[in-house]
C-alpha cells in the first residue's frame, strides 16, 4: 500500500465569516442554546469531493480519549456534554489526547484522513492511502491502538483488514483470513485491541490488532454487527432481517487456533422477515437499548433483554440501500439519511423527525451520517464523491447574512 496526499475540490456554501461558537451573544438575539436550537441552526458549510469521485463507502469520526471509559455516546446512556472552545484565529483548542478532529473516508480503493475542526470552516485534507489494485474499501473504523498514534482499519473487495498508522503515515499491519468481501468493521468499546468484522463468506470475526491474529470466529451470514456497549456480546443482522446475539468469549492470543461459535451458540433478537429491504445494513445503541436498521429505512428501538419494539423511525423516500446511520454523544438523537440525498434527525426518546438537511445539490443516495462530538455539525457521504458538513451558525451570524447589501447604489438597485 502507498501513501500520498492527493488534492481535493473543495466548496463553500456560506458567506466566509466563521459563526464563533463560544462567542457570547446578546440575549436579545440568541435563543437558549438547546439542542433543537442547534439542529435548527445547522447550515450547509462545507463540500469535499474525493479525488476518486465514485461513492464514498463509509466515514468515521475519532472520539476515543484516555480518559474514556468506552465508547461513550453509543450506547452507555451518554455522557456530560463536550464543549469545546476556539482560540482568536478561529481553531479548536482541545486537550493532547483529544483526536476527535480526525475523520477518515474510505471509498474506491481510497482512504483519506481530513482534519474537521483545525481548520476553521474547512475540511482539510491530512493523509491519503491508495490500495496497489482496484479492491474497494467498503468500512472503516478508528482504533485506540495506542495514545501517541492515531489508527484506522479499512477492509473491502480484496478481503483483507489494513491496519494504517497515521503517526507512521502506512500500512502498519494486515489481517488475513476471510475468503470473501470484508463488509463492516467495528472497534471493541473497552478492549482497544479487540476488532470486530463482518465477511460475506458467512463468518463474524474477533481479532487482535496488536497480534494480528483472529481469536474466534462466528459462522454467520451477516451483514452488520455490533459489540453490545460493555464489550460482552456481540449483535450481527442479517441479510434476512434477523439479529442474533453471541457471547464474547474469554479470549486468548496464547491459543494456536481461534475459538468457533455456531448459530446455536446465539440468541434470537430479532426474527427474520425476509423481502426486499429487510437486510440489516446498521446497528447502534442507545440508553443500553438496540437500533436495527433495514435497508429500505425503518429503524426499530429494542428494549433489552426483553427484545420488545420501544418505538420505530421511517426514514422517507429511503428506497432500498445501504445508508448507515450514527447516534449522538449524549444517546438522545440519531441522524439517518435517505435516497434523495437528505439526512433527518430523530429525537430518540419521542421518535419525532426535529430537522430535515436538505439541498438543491444533495440529490443522490446518502450511504452514511453522523455527529461530531459536540452536536454541533453533521457529516455525510454518498455516491458521487462528496463529503457534506452542515455546522451550527449562532443567531447573530444568521441575521447578518440575511441583511441586504447596502454597499450597492440606489442606481444599481434600479437596474
């Protein structure tokens, strides 16, 4: 694998005045800063388009700090809320552990790693790796590895796991052993080392990072899966509707051969349905309840251990594709988008649609969404190429683009 920085066509979508987000604000102008107030304050401000314009497979966000105790914000029931704040030029100040700026996009036979907060309004390019053959990639995950590296997994066509130092700037290891397309990737929430994968030769593996090496296999065709948020089970959907749990076993790097669960070493979840749409394409956890998405766009939220439907989202004009959704921070809303090139934000607690992202350029299928650590922009991806951000803008800085110009001439207003 090669490394190289490839250039990006970038474009903005808002005047060039940065909306400080730490900036105090006259009480007359804004509103208490809530987190509809903010959804209702996402504003298109930022489009990248991959050099290699074919659709962009998958993005993730770093969010792992040593102070983490997990995965916070998928799953645990969330936790207190991350504020950041800017210094005079516009850029984040954040702690020496903190790489939550850090956003990989893989697609093609590309991977590229972009700097999303550094730099103000921009979305900046850092990283680039290219695959020597035309394999895609097709999911990629960070990996708290070490806390003076930055590593991301990406996997795909070629059926192998590639393990990028982004402190080393390569391939730092590969991990062999599924004799099919590799379709989803997924870091353990508390063991750093653990990995979790997803193959269409029907097999949902663990490995070790730092080995190398494939601890325990389970035999299932599935298409997405899921660590549970304490590390101790593991959800796989499948193309037929149906989730399955399985317990992680105590593993060990010592053993020569890994550990191999079958089907009736799980529990049922979710029963199959089968038809068109019912594959599960995404799996996430709220309040320590499941989120099962099908690909056709109904999101159901699982009570568990009682496997009882709390509530359902439709996600409309989906159409039948993958589009893979993300939960925020602090467990209350999801983001999800559709075929139209839309992306909606459910409350997770009323189930209620609170903002629609919409755009007249936006109009083909979104294959993934999330948030940034602080609620305070979104990100998505699709077919095409383009990495789309929507970014909180304060009252003031809305009311101030809204003004007209006054620079112009009575005359020139006349023509």
């Amino acid at each position: 694998m090669s490394a190289q920085v490839m250039p990006v066509k970038e474009a903005a979508e808002a005047p060039a005045k940065r909306a400080r987000l730490d900036s105090p604000q006259p009480d007359s102008v804004e509103k208490v800063l809530t987190p509809e107030h903010i959804f209702e304050n996402l504003r298109l401000r930022r489009i990248v388009r991959e050099n290699h314009n074919s659709t962009v497979a998958q993005i993730a966000l770093m969010f792992y700090r040593s102070s983490d105790t997990g995965l916070a914000g998928h799953g645990m029931g969330g936790m207190s809320a991350y504020e950041r704040s800017f210094e005079k030029r516009g850029s984040a100040i954040r702690d020496p552990d903190d790489n939550s700026n850090l956003l990989v996009s893989t697609g093609h036979n590309q991977a590229s790693v972009y700097d999303n907060e550094n730099c103000g309004d921009h979305l900046d390019i850092m990283s680039h790796f290219q695959l020597p053959t035309e394999h895609a990639f097709r999911s990629c995950c960070w990996i708290r590895a070490s806390d003076q590296d930055a590593v991301f997994a990406a996997a795909g066509d070629d059926k192998l796991i590639h393990l990028i130092s982004l402190a080393w700037t390569r391939e730092i290891r590969v991990l062999r052993g599924h004799s099919d397309a590799i379709v989803d990737l997924q870091p353990h929430p508390t063991e750093s080392h653990l990995l979790l994968s997803v193959s269409n030769d029907q097999t949902v593996r663990i490995w070790s990072v730092l080995s190398g090496q494939c601890l325990c296999i389970y035999k299932y065709n599935g298409l997405a899966a899921r660590f549970s948020p304490d590390g101790t089970s593991v959800f796989v959907g499948s193309t037929t509707g149906e989730v399955r749990q399985w317990p992680v076993p105590k593993l060990s790097e010592t053993s020569k051969e890994p550990l191999v669960l079958s089907t009736s070493d799980g529990n049922l979840v979710v029963a199959a349905k089968r038809g068109i749409g019912t594959a599960i394409d995404c799996l996430r956890f709220a309040n320590s309840h499941l989120l099962v998405k099908n690909m056709a766009g109904r999101i159901d939220y699982y009570e568990l251990p009682s496997n009882t439907i709390i509530r359902s989202f439709a996600v409309r004009s989906h159409g039948v594709s993958v589009s893979r959704f993300d939960v925020s921070y602090d467990d209350k809303y999801l983001c999800v988008g559709n075929s139209r090139g839309e992306v909606y934000i459910f409350s997770i607690e009323s189930g209620k649609s609170v903002r629609r992202l919409v755009h007249k350029r936006s109009v083909r299928p979104v294959t993934c969404s999330l948030f940034t650590r602080d609620c305070r922009s979104v990100v998505y991806t699709g077919e095409g190429g383009f990495i789309w951000r929507y970014d909180y803008v304060d009252d003031e800085t809305l009311a101030e683009w809204e003004k007209p110009d006054d620079s112009a001439s009575n005359e020139e207003l006349s023509e």
